[in-house]
C-alpha cells in the first residue's frame, strides 16, 4: 500500500484537516502529515508551534506521523518514499487551484499521484484564516479547533 503525504500550513489545524487526516489512514497504510513553510506566507504561529500542535491533535492516531518540510513537496515525496498526496476539497473554488497544483507535481515528479478526499460535510466552511480571525476578535474557536490549538489561541489572546 502506498505512503501518502498530506501537505499544509496547518496554521492552526482544524477538526477540518483531522478528518482529513483521519479519514486518509483508511485508505493509506502509512499518512505523514507535512507541516509545510510557504514563504509566501505570513504564518500565525511558527513551524514548531505548528507542528506540535499537529502531533498533539493526530495523538490518538498512530498511522499518521508528523514532519516539517521547507521545500518543493515533490522533493519531499522522494525523501520520504511516498507517491501520494492528500488534499481535501472543500467547495469547488478549491478545484481549480488544486487541479493546476496536481499536474504541477505530476510533471515534476513523474508518478506522483493526487487524491482529493471531501471534509465530512459539518466541516466544508471551515477554514484556518476564519479560525484566526474568530480568535483575533475574542470569539470561541472550540467548535473548530482542538484544545492544544485553543490553549495557544488562548495564550496570545486571552479572550479566545
């Protein structure tokens, strides 16, 4: 069975991205979750932040193992022996960025394959920039984030 990783920022993850996550170990003997440095990206929480915070959530998940990764992911699929990369669709906006991104990888990396896998319908609005903006304003994340990511909202915003 085939190793897949499931790239993102991640910042914060969401119950949207664990069941992702989750829901792609039913499929995939072994997920790494690729907690990704976008440069382009002004990140709200730093690379270690956002990495333990991914391993605190997927905790009771021992098929999914946790990484940080600066980089082209297709160098990353080759590092890690991985064919596959896991990407949730949330709307049909996400379709055509994610289309261009997995033809992308394809004619980087020969046989790198995609898999587009649906949030479970409770989490289709969400999103870590609304998560960040509800913290930001003093509203309650827990509907979307776990306690480990509440906590370090908490610590920067003691509203949230």
């Amino acid at each position: 069975m085939p190793v897949a990783l499931y790239p993102g920022t991640f910042d914060p993850i969401t119950f949207g991205h664990i069941d992702i996550a989750v829901r792609a170990t039913k499929i995939f003997s072994r997920v790494i979750a690729v907690v990704a440095e976008n440069p382009a990206k002004h990140h709200f929480f730093s690379a270690q932040e956002r990495v333990a915070m991914v391993k605190e959530a997927l905790v009771g998940h021992p098929s999914v193992e946790v990484i940080s990764y600066s980089g082209l992911i297709v160098n990353c699929l080759r590092e890690q022996k991985a064919t596959v990369l896991i990407r949730g669709l949330r709307a049909i906006s996400d379709f055509e960025y994610e289309f261009q991104m997995a033809f992308t990888n394809r004619n980087m990396l020969s046989g790198a394959e995609t898999v587009f896998l649906m949030p479970s319908a409770k989490y289709v609005y969400l999103n870590s920039t609304m998560v960040k903006e509800i913290a930001k304003l003093g509203g309650d994340v827990a509907p979307f984030v776990p306690e480990c990511v509440r906590a370090r909202f908490r610590a920067k915003f003691p509203a949230a």
